[in-house]
C-alpha cells in the first residue's frame, strides 16, 4: 500500500479549474503505480473532464488496460496534452476535444466527433464537474445554481443521449456521483443537488437500457485530492482537506480508477443500476 500524504497541506489556491501541476502536494494519477491486463483491450472510451483529477487517472487506467481515449476537457490545455501523451506513450489511440459541457451543442459535437474517429462509443465517463462553496444560502447567485445544474447533470443527459444510438450491447455508461449525494455538505448545496441527481438519473437510466445491454452504474467518491479543491476552496480549507475522514486523508485520484476499470470491463456484465462508494470508510448516509 502507498503512503500516501495526510493534512495539513500547504494552503494554496488557484482559478477555476485548476491544474494538478499547480498542487501541492502534486496528486498520483496512477502515472507510475497503474498496471494493465488488458481488461479493456479495443475498446472506445469517452471520459470528460479527463485532463486532471479523477478523468485523468481513469484515462491512464483505461488506456493500460487496451482501450483508445477520447480526452475531453475545458480549457486546460497542457494537463491535456500530458494526459494525451501517457494514453499514446501506451499504444493507444487518443482524441483531445475541448468543450464546455454547460453548452448542450457542445456535449453533442463530442459525440460526433468520437464516432467521426472510431465508428462507436463502448465506454462512457461522464466526470467533469463543477462546485463553489457559499456559507449562506441567500449568496447562492442564480447564475451559479445554474452553471452547477448545466455542467453537472444537464451535460450527462445530452452526452447520454447524444451516444447512445451509437452504443451497442455490452457497452457501459459510467457516471461520477459523490458522497455529497446521500451526505450533502451544505456550503457545497448546488453541486450535492446535483450529485443526487446523477445517482437518480443512473438508476433510472439502467433500467431503460438494460434490454438493450448498455449498464449504467456510479462512483461516489469521498474526499478526492484534485485541481477542484483549490479552485474552488480557501487555503485553509484546501490545508485540512480531508483530514476528518477515517484514513485522515483525501483520496489519490487513482485509488478511483479501480472503480472505474471494474465497472467499464466485460466481466461485470451484471453490474448495473449499482452505485459504488469509494469514500475511504465513510457512510454514505
């Protein structure tokens, strides 16, 4: 097991969205701790926010595993490319798209452009996200409210929409929840809404697709050390992150890809409607 580091971090901040280059200490994607077994060999997958954080360990993860990425992300063009760089250092084909998910024609020109490429999609990942902490309720700007729900759960919808007439059986539709879902923290309340809205959409979207074999589950993450902590947190907030969690720590995004690998993978064709809790010890409720 590696020994991964506890709080107190230095405090540290950055502009939304944040770079993992930019972290201290710097975040362990699985850059040289992930080995592959060809769990997913030939497969086509589609991950979002996949420049940094979680996406970009599951991009390491699939790609080690024998699948050809496409990497979408905002704005942060050379966590990208690094990210690019490590799928194709393995072989593997790998598509960058910027795109902002807030925008509906956006989520659906991913989609075209990855079956332009490949043809299909196997694999879809929907991770990006957004958050802000408001202490009072009465500072949440409507606008905010509205950007969480465009990003964080309007984008699942039509980029689901969008892929799967081009899914076939076999496929599987991965989404990123949070323990917020069932546990909301309340100065996060618009992005723990949504995340209880992905975990609804999941389960209902599993039973529409089950006759057509695409499987639809969740990753509900625990604390998570990511670019998103301190672009949207105070230092002194990010210096404590996850310390009042039962291992006194935040998650390294790639102790998530497992999750992720397991749920993507042939073998685990029954898994579905499934919401699985990587949270360090946490309760969920």
């Amino acid at each position: 097991m590696t020994d991964y580091p506890k709080p107190p971090f230095p405090e540290q901040t950055q502009e939304p969205p944040g770079s993992f280059v930019q972290m201290q200490p710097m975040p362990d994607h699985g850059e040289t701790t992930w080995v592959g077994a060809g769990r997913l060999q030939g497969r086509v997958a589609v991950i979002t926010g996949a420049d940094s954080g979680i996406g970009r360990a599951v991009a390491i993860a699939f790609a080690r595993e024998g699948a050809d990425i496409a990497l979408c992300y905002l704005s942060e063009t050379e966590d990208a490319k690094d990210t690019a760089k490590l799928i194709e250092d393995e072989g593997q084909s790998c598509v960058r798209i910027e795109a902002d998910l807030a925008d509906p024609d956006a989520c659906r020109r991913i989609i075209e452009k990855v079956v332009q490429e490949w043809g299909r999609i196997d694999i879809l990942v929907n991770n990006a996200a957004h958050q802000a902490v408001f202490e009072k309720f009465e500072d949440i700007p409507p606008k905010e409210w509205e950007k969480t729900f465009a990003i964080n759960i309007d984008a699942i919808f039509h980029l689901c929409q969008a892929a799967v007439p081009h899914m076939g059986a076999g496929s599987s539709i991965i989404n990123t929840t949070s323990i917020n879902a069932d546990k909301p923290n309340p100065t996060l309340l618009a992005y723990a809404t949504t995340k209880g809205a992905i975990q609804n959409f999941t389960v209902g979207l599993a039973q529409l697709l089950a006759e057509r074999g695409i499987r639809v589950n969740c990753v509900a993450p625990g604390p998570v050390w990511t670019p998103l902590i301190p672009s949207s947190m105070d230092g002194e907030k990010v210096a404590k992150f996850g310390q009042d969690s039962p291992m006194k720590r935040p998650a390294q995004p790639v102790e998530l890809a497992s999750a992720y690998v397991m749920l993507a993978e042939p073998m685990s064709s029954y898994v579905s409607g499934a919401t699985i809790a990587v949270t360090g010890g946490q309760p969920m409720i």
